[in-house]
C-alpha cells in the first residue's frame, strides 16, 4: 500500500529518553545489558523446555510462546534505541515508524490473550486436574495460540488502518524512543480528536476484556485451591503467585497509558520503557525464580552438560 499523496513527510526524528551526553552513554550501556539480559533469560527458558521432557505440558508449551513474543516485543524497538544512544540525530522512516506501531499492537494484543490462555489453563490445572490432559489436548493448545496472535493481529490492523490515510505534512518529531501510536496521530496535518477516541477505545476495550477475563479466571482459581489440602494448596498458590505477578507487571503499565494517553509528563517514557523492555526481562526472571520445576530443570540440565564435559 502506497503512502497517501497528502502526505509529504518521509522520516519522523525520536527525541529518545534524554538530550544530556552523559546520560545517553549511560542509558547506552544499561540497556544494552538489559537488553542481553532479555533474549539469554528467554532463551533459557525455550532450551529449559525444549529439551527437559517432564516440562512438555501445556502450560509450558504456553510459557515458551511467551517467551518468543516477550523477545520479540523487546526487539521491536530496544535496538534501535540502544543504538540511537550514540547518534547525534535519532530518525525513523515512514514505513520504519509504522512497522514499529503495527508490531507494538499485534504482539501487545497477542500476549494479553495468551495470558488469558494460560489463565485458562491453570483453571482446568487446579479446578479438573483429572481431566486436564484431556481438554488440554494439542488440538486445544494450538486453538488457543492461533487465537491469540489472530486477536493480535486482527488488533493491530484496526488500530493501523485508521492511520494510513491521515496525512503528515508539517511536524515530525516523536517526544519518545520508538513510534508510539498516541504521539504520532497527533502529528497529522489534520483534526485527529475522534480519531484518538477511537483508538483509545479499541486498545481500552481489548485490555479491559483480557484483564475481566482474568480477574474472574484467577478468582475461581484461588477460591477452588483453598478447598486442597495444605500440601495441594501451598503448590498451587506457588504457580498462581508468579502468573498472577506477570499479570500484574504486563496490565499495570497498560492503565496509566489509556488513562491518560496523551499527557505530556515524562511517566509517559517511563512507563514505555517499562513495558516494553523491563516486563520482558522480569517474565523470565519470575518463572524460573518462583518455579520450582523450572529451577529442577535447568540443574538437570546443568548437571548433564557437565557429566558429558567430564566424559569427554
């Protein structure tokens, strides 16, 4: 699809996270260690499961795809940003600057529905333990995967057809490391007012679900696993704690951002930052901290690595 004829800017120019020198050589440096933090801690996670057996179950079948959006959604923009630390001048073309809100939106909605996948799945876990294997099959998991980047998809082309014909002819500047869509529909050489609403209601509507969803899914949860033995219980809410906590980390930032979508105060960058760079690092971190089965599988791994060195 060809750009609009109205509109006659070809690049946008990001403003970053600070103009100071020395912070930006600081920012270059922390977050290219977080950054590498981010792909080793997921990718830690799919060798875990991949080749650890007792761990292919759905819900880790469900936890490696995370995995994969959470480094994509890292990917996205992060690079870009680490690198922009070292240039004097930050642009993004047209298309760049598109690509990156059309992914933003598609991974965004797509991790929102598989938490509500695995929400799913821990209910059947807890709440039908002998017929979980039975309605957890294949044929569901892929159901529930497929959904889930569909939703995302079908999220992110509504949210980027309303911006391909609007016409960006005068500023373009982006008071932000990476294109967000807010910011940019304000540059639009036009009246963009209802156009905000509308976008705010699509990305609101679709969180607030996906957050109803869960409220409900992991209050029968909690309810049902106070009625286990003590032993059950105490399993049960260890699991429960850690997607409950990613949960939490993943919507929190979400609330502020449809709130007040188009405030002018740097929480803005923070909370963008956080989103999309500080929550990808955490998933990891809690999953294999708070899971005892994880932890198991990954000293198994270990141990085999050095047994076959030792052999060697």
């Amino acid at each position: 699809m060809e750009k609009t004829n109205h509109s006659v800017v070809s690049e946008f120019i990001l403003l970053g996270l600070s103009k100071s020198q020395n912070l930006q050589i600081l920012f270059f440096l922390g977050f290219s260690v977080v950054y590498g933090g981010i792909v080793l801690g997921n990718l830690l996670i799919l060798v875990t499961v991949i080749f650890d057996s007792c761990l292919h179950t759905p819900m880790y079948f469900l936890l490696i795809n995370l995995s994969c959006i959470d480094m994509i959604l890292a990917s996205f923009a992060t690079p870009k940003m680490i690198v922009d630390f070292l240039r004097d001048r930050k642009t993004i073309s047209w298309w760049g600057c598109y690509s990156q809100m059309f992914f933003m939106h598609l991974l965004g909605g797509s991790e929102m529905m598989l938490l509500v996948a695995m929400a799913i799945d821990r209910y059947v876990a807890i709440c039908k333990p002998l017929h979980y294997m039975t309605i957890m099959s294949p044929r569901v998991l892929i159901g529930l995967l497929l959904s889930s980047y569909a939703v995302g998809f079908v999220h992110s082309a509504s949210q980027m057809a309303f911006m391909l014909n609007l016409p960006f002819c005068g500023p373009n500047v982006v008071d932000s490391f990476f294109c967000d869509l807010p910011l940019v529909i304000k540059l639009a050489c036009e009246d963009t007012y209802v156009l905000q609403l509308l976008v705010i209601a699509d990305s609101g509507l679709l969180s607030l679900v996906c957050f109803l969803l869960l409220l409900v899914s992991y209050t029968v949860i909690i309810y049902s696993v106070r009625q286990h033995t003590a032993s059950g219980s105490a399993k049960a809410f260890s699991t429960l704690s850690a997607h409950i906590t990613v949960v939490t980390l993943f919507f929190a930032p979400c609330v502020f951002i449809y709130v007040w979508p188009f405030s002018r105060y740097s929480i803005d960058k923070i909370l963008s930052v956080f989103y999309t760079i500080f929550t990808p690092l955490l998933n990891p971190i809690i999953y294999t901290l708070r899971n005892q089965e994880v932890k198991a599988a990954i000293r198994k791994i270990k141990t085999r690595h050095t047994n076959s060195k030792h052999t060697l």
